[in-house]
C-alpha cells in the first residue's frame, strides 16, 4: 500500500534515574526534569514519535538495596517502582507544557497508569502522544536499559538514543584518563569485548541481534536531543 504521507521518525530516548538529580544525590531536581521537559517537547512539535524509559537510580537500585540486606528481587521490586515515580514526574513536567503524555507499566497499577499493551503504546505514538514505559521489564535482575533496549525493539522504534553525562562513549573514563579516546562509532560487539560500559551486556546483545541502532550522547549539552535527531554528528553511534 502507497501513502502520501511521510513516514515519520520513531525514538526510544533512555534517561537513567541520576539525569534527573542534577546536583543532588537522590530524588528529581525541578530545573532539570523541566529542561528534559522542554527538549523533549521540541523534538515532538517537530514530528517525531517518542518513547522513553527513565531509570530509577536516583531513588533505588536492588543491587544497592541488596547490599544493605534487603532480598534482591524486593529490592528490584523497589527500583522498578522507582522508574514509575520518575515517569509520572516527567508526565507532570511534559503535560505542563501542553504535551500529551501516556505512562505504561510494567507492572499493574491501574489507578496510577496505563499497563503496557504493545499495541496500544504504538496507537499512543502514531497519535502524537509521549509514551513513557514504566517499571522496566516487570522482571528482577533486569536493567531498565535492557527494559529500553526491548520497548525499542517491540515499538519498532528507528533509534534507540541512549542519554549520558558524557558526550559519548570513550576508550576509557574521560574523568579519570586524560588519554582516553573518543568513539565516533562502534559495532555492538566492540562494546561487549572492549566492555566499555555503555549499556548492560543483555541490552547491547538485544540490539545487536535484532539490528537496533543505539546513539549514545550527552543530554546535558542544551539541544543535544535535537541535533541528534536533525542527524547531525552527536555522540557515539553504535550499529
Ligand atoms: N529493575 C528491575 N527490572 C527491570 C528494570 C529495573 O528489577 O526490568 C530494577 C533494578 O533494581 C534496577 C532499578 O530497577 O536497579 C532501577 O533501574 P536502573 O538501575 O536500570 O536505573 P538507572 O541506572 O537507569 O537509573
């Protein structure tokens, strides 16, 4: 079937759970989930359908969780339910600026959002709507990297972008090795033999087999998103 329309781009934009802390060491920084907001709302005014996963980092983690005694699969369950508070913060902050937003979980909670049916999540997108995928995989011992390498998969999305606090992915941490080097572009496998950290080894496989191109790039430079999207040269693209 022909159309005349033209086929819009469809993201999977990856937050951890710490971009939203700013400069704090817990919880959501107002100014920055604000300006996330803001990006976010440019790229859909522009026409491009998109999907997003927020970590929970900056509340728990059940690995951190296990360490200080908690079973690890309740601690999971306590970091899944924090990917949910920071999608309902960055609902808040989207519908302020007038975006329509959809939360789906993972995990049931009907009075607080939508679960997550495939189907619906794609209608949510071809309708302009910000769908945020809640609760990771609904699964222990899981990432909500590999929770977003999947949803991109499943929604069919054309690029998964991975948002970072660096400018992309580097032969060793730039913080600490002032000879490391810059990667323009990497193949999946690169990153699981050289183990350069960028996603989990389940997520970059997940990519990798299913041909799910990943940019890595950092959302802390102001319009980084946007030019990602423009396809300008931005960040570590990894195919
Ligand atoms: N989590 C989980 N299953 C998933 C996704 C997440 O159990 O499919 C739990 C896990 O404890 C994880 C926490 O939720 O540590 C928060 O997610 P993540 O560590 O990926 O957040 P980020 O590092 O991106 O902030």
């Amino acid at each position: 079937m022909s159309s005349s329309q033209p086929v819009r781009q469809r993201i999977l934009l990856k937050l951890s759970g710490e971009a939203l802390m700013g400069k704090s060491d817990f919880g959501i920084d107002p100014i920055i989930i604000k300006r996330v907001a803001t990006e976010v709302k440019e790229v859909i005014d522009a026409g491009v359908e998109i999907g997003m996963v927020i970590g929970g980092g900056n509340i728990f983690r059940g690995a951190g969780l296990a360490e200080s005694g908690i079973d690890r699969v309740t601690g999971d369950h306590m970091g899944m339910l924090a990917t949910v508070m920071n999608a309902l913060a960055m609902q808040d902050a989207l519908e302020k600026i007038g975006v329509q937003v959809r939360v789906m979980s993972a995990l049931s909670m009907n009075e607080v959002c939508e679960d997550y049916v495939r189907r619906r999540a794609v209608r949510h997108l071809e309708k302009g709507r910000v769908v945020i995928f809640a609760a990771g995989t609904g699964n222990p011992f899981f990432t909500t990297d590999s929770a977003a390498s999947l949803r991109a998969i499943e929604i069919g999305a054309d690029i998964m972008l991975k948002a970072t606090k660096v400018d992309g992915v580097y032969s060793a941490d730039p913080v600490k090795d002032p000879d490391a080097v810059f990667h323009h572009t990497l193949s999946y496998d690169q990153i699981i033999e050289q183990r350069l950290g960028v996603m989990d080894a389940t997520a970059i496989v997940m990519c990798r087999d299913q041909n799910m191109p990943l940019r890595v790039f950092n959302m802390n430079k102001p319009g980084a998103l946007m030019r990602v999207i423009q396809g300008e040269q931005e960040g570590t693209l990894v195919e």
